[in-house]
C-alpha cells in the first residue's frame, strides 16, 4: 500500500496500481494548470467519512510507493480517472475497467 500525502497533512493509503494512475492523472492536470478536487474514503480506522482537498499549482503533494516496481499502466483506467477530474465532483478512485487497449510501462513512473 502507498501512501498519497497532501501539503503535508491529509493522507491516505491507496494501493500502489491505483497510486499510480491517480498521479497519472493528478499531473497531466497540473501540467496543463487545471485545478481539482480530489476525494477519498477514509478508513474506518480513523473514523471514515471522507476528504475532500482541492489540488492546485501550489499544492505540496507526496506519492509514496510501497513497492519499487513500475506497475504496467491501463489507459481506460487513466481516462476513466481523468473522467471524473473533469467533472464537477472531482477526482475519485473508480475500479480499473477492462484494458481495451495495450500495456503500456511510462518511463519515470515508478
């Protein structure tokens, strides 16, 4: 399990697969000067609930990896995540769909 850490307070441990589609996603936005919401459920551990934090240019966040290997990458998963960044509700982890298209490894991306 990584870990997703924002400006250094909220957190929450997300699978390294899904951590890395959502930082995928998460910079592709960034990159473009796209500010989000981006929510998750919290563990029940903590309380559960949810969070909710807007992420902007400005934002400090941290993907911290469990495991040291690049996973392979789904490009429906990117586009179905990139899907809810552009709605109003924000980013949300969705489950993986089929991969209708080709395993693809992105360099850099661990």
């Amino acid at each position: 399990m990584g870990k997703f850490i924002y400006d250094g307070g909220p957190k929450t441990e997300i699978e390294d697969r899904a951590l890395t589609h959502i930082q995928l996603v998460m910079t592709a936005k960034l990159r473009r000067g796209e500010p989000f919401a981006f929510t998750w459920k919290d563990d029940s551990s903590i309380g559960g609930g949810r969070t909710t934090v807007w992420v902007h240019a400005g934002s400090s966040l941290v993907f911290k990896y469990a495991g040291s290997r690049q996973p392979a990458i789904n490009r429906a998963w990117v586009d179905a995540l990139a899907y809810t960044a552009n709605a109003p509700t924000g980013l949300y982890l969705v489950p993986e769909p089929a991969n209708t298209g080709a395993v693809e490894h992105l360099p850099g991306v661990v």
